[in-house]
C-alpha cells in the first residue's frame, strides 16, 4: 500500500497484495494511520484501490493456517475498525472496484463511500462462507446500513453494484469509470479537511461508543472459532 500527500490529502493506495487483510496489510494500516495521526492541521484520508478490486476482506488462505491464533487475529482486525472509528480526521472510501466481506467492513468504518457506477460488487458473503459475523462485525453493519437491505446483505449475502449499493444505503454517491471515485473522494476530502480535530474525533466515540467498547473489550473472543 502506497500513502501519499496530495494537495493537502492523504491519499492510501491499496495495490493487489494489501486488498486483503492479514497480518502484514494490518501493520500497513496502523503504520499508515499513525502517520496520518501524526501530521498537522486540515486534512483528510482518503483509501482506494487499485484495478478491479478494492478489498477482499480477510485473506482466507492465510486465516486457514493461523489456529489458535485466530482470536488474536480478529482482535487485530476489530483493533482497525477501531482506529478507523477515532481517528481525528475525516474519511471516506472511494471504492474502484469489488468490496467484499471484511474489506466491506473497512469502508463502512470510513466517514463516507464512493462507489464505481459501472464496475464491483459490494457483498457480505459471510453466509456463503460460513463464517459466522463477529458482535463488532455485526454491530458495525448494522449501524452503517439500514434495513430492509442490511437484513438482505447480512443474511442472504445479496450482492450489489454501484446504483444498488447507493439505493440500499451501502455507499453515499457513486462515479463512473476508473477514476471517477478517487476524483470525487478527493474532491469531498477538500471540502471535510477543515473539520479534522478532536471534535470530529468525539462525536464520532459518542455516536459509536458501544461498538468500540466492544472493541475494547475484546468481547467476541470466547465465541471464536477458527474457520
């Protein structure tokens, strides 16, 4: 993952390799948050990917082998829900291509969606593959999209594009063509960078002050169970 200073923006490309989430791309993201964290006045973060896909969520093959690890593993991945939820600038995800599972996740954490219009699905297919939502998981979708299509994507897996997305909830815009979200994520960060603070920061712990205490607690790690 490449992050990138641009006209005041911070800008995180996710390339092939990081539109997973593991152990690596995980320590990308907290290296690429603390760096945001770190930096001074207005500004925003906006996160796209590179060629069809945004992000897959977890890297399966790489869950398969972790074995007991795995609660500590989800842990990690809550943690960056976390971190997403409190970090003191606006966000927004500008969404090229395919957003699925955990990687549908990341987006719902972020402040505002971009979708592509004409390429991508957006899906929770956790249904599919038998792995069951986590309480944070579940407490995050369910604040971020609203019913009936949360019950649809959560419990049927139902897949959507750019207009179905936007029609359920998912996203808050879409754009045509490859670079269409990242011009207008750009674009809206502009407009949002006088707001980063502590102030944004705290609205953002109050309003969702039980999911991240869930987080904080590692409250699922008793029902875990490795795929």
């Amino acid at each position: 993952m490449k992050l990138e200073l641009v006209d005041g923006i911070h800008l995180l490309t996710l390339d092939e390799a990081s539109q997973v989430i593991n152990d690596s791309t995980l320590a990308g993201w907290d290296d690429a948050l603390s760096t945001v964290e770190a930096s001074q006045g207005p500004t925003a973060l906006v996160v796209t990917g590179e060629g069809k896909t945004f992000n897959q969520g977890l890297d399966l093959p790489f869950i398969g082998g972790l074995g007991e690890a795995f609660p500590d593993f989800i842990r990690n991945v809550h943690q960056l829900f976390g971190r997403l939820l409190r970090v003191d600038v606006p966000t927004i995800a500008a969404m090229n291509g395919h957003t699925i599972a955990g990687g549908a996740m990341v987006a719902l954490c972020m402040d505002l969606r971009v979708m592509r219009s004409d390429r991508g699905w957006f899906r929770l297919p956790e249904v599919e593959l038998q792995m069951p939502f986590t309480t944070v998981m579940d407490g995050l979708v369910s604040a971020r999209i609203p019913q009936p299509a949360q019950h649809r994507m959560m419990v049927l897996g139902e897949r959507v594009g750019g207009e179905g997305a936007l029609a359920a909830g998912a996203v808050d815009a879409v754009a045509e063509g490859e670079d269409g979200p990242r011009e207008a994520a750009m674009a809206k960060a502009g407009e949002l960078a006088q707001y980063r603070g502590p102030a944004l920061r705290q609205i953002r712990t109050t309003r969702y002050g039980d999911l991240l205490a869930s987080i904080d607690r590692d409250a699922d790690r008793e029902h875990l169970f490795a795929p």
